[in-house]
C-alpha cells in the first residue's frame, strides 16, 4: 500500500514539474519571439488637431487614448495568437527601424517600443507616399478593432 502511494506520487510530481517546464519555456518564446513591448497606432490633425491612440501591450490588451477631452479607455482583447501576429509583423515591415515622417494636415503613424527603444513613423502628406506594407498593417489593426 505504502508503495503505491509513493509511485502516485513521483508521478503527480513529475507531472508538475513537466507543466512547470512547459510554462517557463512558453513564456520564454513568446517574450524572446518578438520583444515588442507596445505598438501603437493613431491619427490626428484636421481643424480639431484631436490626436486617437490605439495602445497594443502584450497581454492583448487595446486601449484608445484621445487628446482632446483627454480620456483613456480599455476597449478590446485581442488573443495570444493576434497580439504575436502583430508584434511580428511591426518587426517585419521594420518598423523598429524604419525612418519616415511626412505627416500633412491629417495624418496617421505607427509608434513601436521595443528592447527599450521608441520608433515613430508618421505619414499623410501626399507628396510622400509610406510603404504600401506599413499603410497595409494600419489598416488591418484599425479593422480589427471594427470586430
């Protein structure tokens, strides 16, 4: 009997520590995968000059942020699987590097904090047309907020 309860035991224990495992690993991917701490995604300008944030954490968590009444508000979650889709696709289109500001009168712009560093690229001029992939990637987190 005392036996028994000794292998259930080491078997309850070793499962554990395999889930234990699976967790330490899981979370060490996601974090090395990217390294993306914030996108966020906006639009300003125009008669107002009202300026509207759209903050991406890593949790999936959105918040909309506007100037103008300064207000600050949690309005979506968004899954693991999105959130890691978007914060690689900002490192694929190099936004982490990526130097471009030409905003006009109404403009819009893309901020990535990454490995403690900020990138800003901002655009709406018409003289200056920004990478059809950035415009392409603001537009699909600005739908996905529609959803």
């Amino acid at each position: 009997m005392e036996n028994c309860r000794m292998k259930i035991l080491r078997k309850s224990l070793i499962i554990k520590l395999l889930l234990l495992n699976a967790i330490i690993v899981g979370c060490s991917i996601t974090k090395n995968s990217t390294d993306v701490e914030q996108l966020t995604f906006g639009n300003g300008g125009g008669f107002t000059g009202n300026v509207t944030e759209y903050i991406l954490n890593p949790k999936g968590e959105i918040f909309k942020h506007e100037k103008l009444p300064k207000s600050e508000t949690k309005i979506k979650k968004i899954s693991k699987e999105k959130t890691f889709e978007l914060f690689s696709k900002a490192k694929a289109v190099q936004l982490d590097t990526c130097k471009f500001i030409y905003p006009g009168n109404m403009y819009y712009f893309i901020k990535i904090k990454s490995n403690g560093k900020e990138n800003y690229i901002s655009w709406g001029d018409g003289k200056h047309k920004v990478n059809p992939e950035i415009e392409s990637f603001y537009n699909e987190f600005i739908n996905l907020l529609k959803n």
